[in-house]
C-alpha cells in the first residue's frame, strides 16, 4: 500500500494513547476515513505493549481517580475485544500509608467507584487468609479491595483495539518514523515529516510514551519549567523529562499456581510495606527501607507476572547507539538483584513463593518511563492543533483518555477530567497532592 500523503486527523503512536483516540474518534466521526495512526514501528511496539496492565483506582489525587473511573467504564465496555480481566484490585499498605488510603477508599464511596476498606493488622490478616489461607505478611494495617478493575493483557489488547479502529475505517501505518515538523507563520503544524515523506494534516495528537521528549523537542517547547510550590515561590529550572526504570519480571509457575483457596483467579495484589525485607534464599536482609511489590496471574507470559518500585536512571538518548527506550534497550534485561528483591517479597506475603528464585524467568522485562516535573500526565494542546499526550507512565490504564480527547476534538472545549492535566498548572502552583507511597505513579 503506498505511504499516506495527508490525513485531516494524523495521530502519532500506535500504543494505547494513539489507539484509543483513533477509535473513539472513528465513532464520534460515524468513520475513521479522516484519521491516520502512523508509528515507527507498528502496534504496541512501545510501552503499551510491555505494560504489567493493571488497571486499578487506587490514587490519591482526586483529579486521576476520576480519570481512571471513567477509564474503567472504557475497559469494561469493550471488555473481551481487549482482553480485559475484571478480576479487581488489592492496596495492601502498613500503618504510614493508612491515613492516605482510608481517603481514597472514603473518595472512592463519594465517586460510587465500588470498593471494601478493612483496618487494623488482625482484621487484614483475616481478609486476606480468607482469599488465600498462606497469607503471611507482616505490619500491615490496612487493605483497599477495589472490586472494579483488574488488568489486561497488554500486547493482544492493543492488537485489540487497533483491529477495532480498523474496522470503523481507521488507517494505521507503521514503520513510519516522524522526524518533524513543518509549522506555518501562526506555528501551527502543517504536516509531518517522517521517514516516509512528508504528511499534510489539519489536527495533530501525539502518544509517544517514553519517546515524548523527542517530540517535545521536535516542537520546540521549553525543556525546563517553573514550579509554584505550596511557599508561594516560584522554582525554576526544572527539567520537563526525566526517566524512571520500571522493574518488572515473571515467575515461572503455572498462572493458576496464584488462585485463591476457593479456586478463583484473584485479583491483583499490590503490597507495600515497611516491614523488614529477608532474602528467600539465605534469610539475608535485603532492604530495611519500605519497599512496594505487585502481581498477577499472567496467560500471556505464562506466569505470575509483576514489579517492584522503579528507580530514576539517567537518560541521554544521544549516548546510546539504538533507539534507548525500545523493547532492545538494556534496561529492559532485569537483573538478578531485583529477581531476589521480587520473590522474596512475594514468599514475605505468601508461603507458596518461598525458595522460588530459581524459576524467576531470565528474559527481556521492564523498561523506561519518562516522566514529567510531578509525575502526573500532561494532557495539553500545543502549537494550537497538537494534543500532546504525556501520561508520565500512568497510561496503559488510562484508555479513557482517548476518547476525551476526541471528545475535545471535535466540540473545541476542555474536557473537565483532563483540565486537571493542563501544561500550566507548573506556572499557576495548582499540582496535585502528593501521597506517601513508594511509588512515583501514585
Ligand atoms: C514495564 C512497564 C510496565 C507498566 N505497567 C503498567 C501497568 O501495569 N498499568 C498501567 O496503567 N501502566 C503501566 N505502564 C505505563 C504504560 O505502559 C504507559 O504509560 C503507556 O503504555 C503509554 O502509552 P502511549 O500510547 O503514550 O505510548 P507507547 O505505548 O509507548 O506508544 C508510543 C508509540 O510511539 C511510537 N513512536 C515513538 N517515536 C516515534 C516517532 N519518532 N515516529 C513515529 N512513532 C514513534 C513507538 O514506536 C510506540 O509504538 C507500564 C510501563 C512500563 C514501561
């Protein structure tokens, strides 16, 4: 098929950001003749494709809750195209977290979004021994068992939802790398330049994952910012991007090794925990320092599959010889230290995982997330017809966002769930509220 030369809706990524505008658009338009999805490689060749895929509730910011529950009801919506497995979600967190998630779980009631808290060490041990009878971890004192949500399987659900846009007329072409870009005298985008000769279009949406900088760049937009914190002050020079290496790996049992006592697929389990972390192989301290963990059951990978708390990496894509933050870049080969950390968590929270380090499966895992100056997305229009998606790692779940944006795009007004995401909100000092768990993403 010969390459594009112009599309009225060009969208740039084919993970879920680029997918899932080009979709609901498709439906908003009655059809996806007027939209063109082009990637440098082709379907869930990024992020989207590597992702754990949980897709959970459990923010502390009210602003992503709210984005998320409407990503749910997306999910849910098309749940067997997707391959989505509505299997709910676990926060198991020790007595720092508790306050941060007794308000969740108190802002999910308010949202309707269906959830049980349960407090207190003695009555989390008893919650969690009813779905699995080995359950052994210590100090915690809270449990957030959201019923909605769950996770999907990442590469077939982007395989999914490409067939879908497809089918409502949306064109995809990979292998189709954007070098830039051409602007008119106002700056708007006037077309694409990319390593299949140049595309005209009218409307731009980019969901580049970890190569946003790239495009950021490529737009000429301000590589630091400043923040107005909660003093009233003004911090500048914050760089827009930096980059967090995302631990993952899967253990080599059956999936069905991971079912509860009543023989049902669980849900995904999320712990944090200040507790003491021993080495399941020697009983030799691994950290004293809280440390986070999460897994699943996992068809795909033929497992149970999961991560660990990310750590930032320094990133300068002009160092490294291939593409730095694709599927062949190093950080995606986890090591052994962190298959260690891993399991040994997992045999702290469940006698079954004792002594399992040997089946830790030694294969390509994991990857990079760029991020932005609060970890939170940006969600914003550029160059007055770019919508530039930047979810700061927070993404495969959020598939709602798509169809908000082509919402945006053809009424012209913001959507209120993704106002909370606007560029400005740096300048103006209006972030989110921070929360007291390990992880960067929530
Ligand atoms: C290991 C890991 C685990 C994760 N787990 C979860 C999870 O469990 N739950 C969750 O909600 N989120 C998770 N995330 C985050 C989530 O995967 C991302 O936030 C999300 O997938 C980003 O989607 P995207 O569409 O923006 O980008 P991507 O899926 O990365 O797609 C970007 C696309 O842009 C293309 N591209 C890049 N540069 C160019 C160019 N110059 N020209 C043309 N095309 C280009 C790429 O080929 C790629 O296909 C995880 C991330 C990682 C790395």
């Amino acid at each position: 098929m010969a390459s594009a030369t112009q599309a009225k809706y060009l969208i740039i990524g084919a993970g879920i950001h680029g997918l899932s505008t080009a979709y609901h658009l498709s439906q908003l338009l009655g059809d996806g003749k007027d939209i063109l999805v082009i990637d440098k490689d082709d379907v869930a060749a990024g992020a989207s494709g590597i992702a754990c895929g949980v897709v959970r509730n459990n923010y502390y910011q009210p602003a992503m809750r709210e984005l998320m529950a409407h990503s749910v009801d997306v999910w849910e919506a098309h749940a067997d195209a997707l391959h989505y497995h509505a299997v709910g979600y676990m926060q198991i967190s020790p007595e720092v977290m508790h306050e941060d998630v007794a308000s969740i779980a108190q802002q999910q009631k308010d949202i309707g979004y269906e959830s049980t808290f349960i407090e207190g060490e003695a009555d989390c041990t008893h919650y969690m021994k009813q779905y699995f009878g080995d359950w052994q971890a210590q100090g915690i004192t809270s449990v957030l068992h959201e019923k909605p949500g769950g996770y999907a399987n990442n590469s077939l659900a982007m395989n999914g939802l490409a067939k879908m846009a497809q089918d409502a007329g949306v064109r995809i072409q990979g292998q189709t790398e954007v070098t830039g870009f051409k602007r008119d005298a106002a700056g708007s985008v006037t077309a694409a330049q990319t390593s299949q000769g140049e595309i005209a279009c009218e409307q731009v949406v980019i969901g580049a994952g970890p190569w946003a900088k790239q495009f950021w760049d490529m737009l000429e937009l301000p590589s630091t910012v400043s923040i107005k914190g909660a003093d009233g002050q003004l911090h500048s020079d914050i760089p827009m991007w930096i980059y967090w290496s995302l631990q993952e790996g899967t253990l080599g049992v059956d999936p069905d090794f991971l079912k509860t006592d009543s023989g049902d697929m669980p849900p995904v389990i999320h712990v944090d925990s200040t507790a003491p972390l021993h080495s399941t192989t020697d009983g030799s301290l691994v950290t004293d320092e809280m440390w986070g963990i999460y897994y699943k059951p996992d068809f795909h990978f033929g497992g149970v599959q999961g991560g660990a708390a990310p750590f930032p990496v320094e990133r300068d894509p002009n160092q490294v010889a291939v593409d730095p933050y694709g599927p062949k870049s190093p950080e995606f080969i986890v090591g052994s230290d962190f298959a260690e950390m891993w399991v040994s968590a997992l045999a702290h929270c469940q006698k079954r995982f004792e002594g399992k380090v040997p089946m830790f499966k030694k294969e390509p895992s994991g990857g990079i997330g760029a991020f932005t100056p609060d970890s939170f997305p940006v969600f914003d229009r550029f160059c007055d017809n770019v919508m530039f998606l930047a979810d700061s790692n927070h993404g495969y779940k959020m598939i709602g966002v798509g169809k908000l944006v082509a919402e945006e795009l053809l009424s012209n007004q913001r959507a209120d769930l993704l106002k909370p995401f606007r560029f400005s909100r740096y300048a103006e000092g209006d972030l989110h509220p921070t929360s007291n768990s390990p992880f960067p993403w929530s």
